[in-house]
C-alpha cells in the first residue's frame, strides 16, 4: 500500500464502520467509473468530513464530482452541480449554492440507480473529458496542506501588537 493510500485508510478508520464501509465502497466504484482521474482527498476537521474529489488535473476546484463522507451520511458532490439542474428530471440533486449540488447516498445501491449514472455521465460531459480505461489516477492527499494554511492563517490573524511584543521580549533576552 503506498503512502498515500495508508492515510488515506487511517481518513477512513476515523469513522463508525458502517459509514466507512460505505466511503471505500463508494470510492472503488468512481475510481472504476472515472479511469484516470486524480483522487484528490481533502479532511475537512471542523465538519468531520472527508471529501475525495475526481479532478482531471491536480487541483480539486476542476474535479467532475466528489464524494464527501461524514458520520452519518455520504454525499455525491458535483463541482457544476447547478448546471446539471437542468438534466436532472427527478430532483435528486440538493443544495442552493451557485455552482455545486449533490446527492445524499445511504446504500451501494444508491450509487447503481440509472438516475446517479445519468448525473454522472453528464457531469462528465459538461467538462468535456474523454475517460481512458487504461489509465489509472494518482491519489493526492491535500489534507497537510490545509493545516498548513489554517496555521498560517491563524499566525497572520494574530494582532499585530503581540506580535510586536513577542519580538521585543525576545530581543531583550
């Protein structure tokens, strides 16, 4: 098992088994139905989300869709979700956002429903890619990177005065 797949199976292990279960189920099947595609897996802490994006590229704001999983539900996420509102003839898509909607997933069989692969096929067609079968995606794992940041972003959003201070103390000893 590579690097990447071992925190990614410690993600899932923070869930009720059930819940993550489902997750990797989920995930084998847009791995099986999106070749190619790069799995970018994002933990979302203050959610208790973990969100696996299908992206063509890299950065996960270009993914087709994305499952999110949380303790007591999945979701199927899509990125020009609004979009395909408009092909979506049994309402399954929820959400009130400009661009994303998804759909809640409680079973396997949720995903095999023939409305779920419709979604699919139009997401996929809405950006335009050509899925290669023999291809296989890399995973990414995006998650340090946004501790990171929100470390970053917590060090800037200290004011400035104790900042200062630290620094003069420091320079005085």
């Amino acid at each position: 098992m590579t690097n990447a797949e071992t925190q990614l199976a410690s993600f899932f292990a923070k869930y009720e088994p059930a819940m993550a279960k489902l997750g990797k189920a989920l995930r084998a099947k847009l791995r099986a139905r999106l070749p190619g595609l790069f799995e970018i897996v994002y933990v979302y802490e203050s959610q208790n989300a973990l969100v696996i994006a299908y992206s063509p590229t890299e950065r996960g704001y270009e993914a087709v869709c994305s499952i999110s999983v949380y303790p007591r539900l999945v979701k199927l996420g899509f990125g020009k979700g609004a979009q395909l509102s408009k092909s979506d003839p049994n309402k399954l898509l929820q959400g009130h956002g400009k661009t994303t909607r998804h759909v809640e997933l409680n079973s396997v069989a949720d995903f095999d429903r023939a409305e779920i692969e419709s979604l699919i096929a139009d997401a996929v067609k809405l950006a335009k890619l050509r899925l290669d079968p023999n291809t296989t995606g890399a995973v990414i794992i995006k998650a340090e990177a946004q501790k990171q940041r929100a470390r970053r972003a917590t060090k800037a959003a200290r004011p400035a005065t104790t900042r200062r201070a630290k620094v003069r103390q420091s320079k005085k000893t």
